[in-house]
C-alpha cells in the first residue's frame, strides 16, 4: 500500500475555504485516493474518491496531481461542523476485498 | 435509511473477562470490516467478512479475538479475557459489494478494561 504524508494540523476561519493536503508519493498507476474524515465520537465518513481526474460532489472538491504524487481536499466554505480528523487513503490495488489502512490524518479545526 | 448500528455503545470489563460487542449492518451489504482504534491513532483493520464467510482475519491481534457473521447479516466481535491494552473504540463497517472503497461505520463502541 502507498504511504501517505498529511500535516497533523491545520486551522481554518469558518466561511473560508480549507485546503487539506495530502502526499501520496509511492501510489501506484491503479489505485484511488479515497478521503474519509471522522468527528469526534463518531465514526469515518466517506467524502470522496478520485484516481486521476478532479472530483466534486456536495461535500467537497478534490485536486490530484498530474503525477497523482499529491492530492488536496477542498472544503469551500468551511463550517464549525467540519471539524474533524480528515484521512487521506490510497486503496491497495487487487488485494480482493475493500480493506483502508488509515494513518494518523489531519486535525482541522474550524473557528468562528 | 437506517446506518450501521453497533451495542453497546459504552463497555467497561474488568480484565479477565470476556466481551461481545455487537454490530447491525445496512440490510443488503455483503461486505462487513471491523477495525480497532486506540485513542489518538487511525482505526486498524481487524477482520472482514463477505456474507458469511471471514475471508481476512489477520489484523486480529491475539487468538483471544474472534468475529462471526454466521447469517450474513448481524456480527459479533468477541474478546476473550480482556487485557488493558485491548482498550479501544471498535468500529464496524459495512459496504454494499466486495469492490467498492466506500465503506458506511457505525459509531464504534468504546471498550474500557480496568
């Protein structure tokens, strides 16, 4: 599976976009990028997934890099409920079944 | 509709007992995962099952841990003679098919073995 490298904190104003990166250097030519986030006391949310393409949905935006070494996910307008542990995740390629091996993500808080 | 249930929510054990948690997947979900998470760190896949069959159990830690799913559906996650270290919160979560990374999480129980 590819390593991944997320600073372990961020912090972003409420209303402003937050810009969460991600290092994925080692992923290899098959596997997606997935992002989950988790808020306290809660389970992992999936947000969203992308291979090499940008990717939008309601939840967020996400930018890979054309090398895909890198990827950012975009909050646009981020909310107090978007505090939360946000996981970067490279799915393993052809290992038969969906298991994420999470690290430690990054802590955004979002502040008034 | 309803999301991935897990009981109870809350466990405390004195060490040397033996534990059930249990776990309520969305109705249809073939895939089922439990995972580990010990406070501070990312949840560790422990198990997973596709329907019935447990096809990966080697992320359980010890022989004292073990899962079932006998009917596809409900499953339960058992520690035998609970130690400290198995302080955790236990999170289950379920997917619709075996080829999809997106994967729906219950809340996860917070076991506390004292």
């Amino acid at each position: 599976d590819a390593k991944t490298t997320q600073p372990p904190s961020m912090d972003c104003a409420e209303g402003r976009a937050a810009n969460l990166p991600c290092n994925h250097s080692t992923i290899s030519g098959n596997e997606y990028v997935y992002w989950y986030r988790q808020i306290h006391s809660q389970g992992p949310q999936y947000i969203i997934h992308g291979l090499k393409n940008n990717e939008t949905n309601e939840m967020a935006s996400l930018i890979i890099t054309e090398d895909r070494k890198s990827s950012t996910l975009i909050l646009p307008h981020a909310t107090l409920r978007d505090t939360a542990v946000y996981y970067c995740i490279p799915t393993g390629a052809n290992t038969g079944f969906q298991k994420l091996v999470f690290g430690t993500g990054t802590r955004l808080l979002v502040s008034p | 509709g309803a999301g991935v249930s897990q009981s109870p929510r809350y466990k405390v054990a004195k060490r040397g007992q033996d534990v059930a948690l249990r776990c309520d997947p969305i109705s249809g979900h073939v895939s089922l995962f439990w995972y580990q998470q010990a406070l501070g760190q990312g949840p560790e896949f422990l198990t997973y099952f596709q329907n019935e069959a447990q096809l990966d159990k080697s992320g359980l830690p010890s022989d004292r841990f073990f899962a079932e799913r006998p009917e596809g559906s409900v499953s339960t996650l058992k520690i035998q003679r609970t130690q400290q270290e198995d302080s955790a919160v236990y999170l289950c979560a379920s997917s619709p098919s075996r080829t999809d990374y997106e994967q729906y999480f219950g809340p996860g129980t917070r076991l506390t073995v004292t």
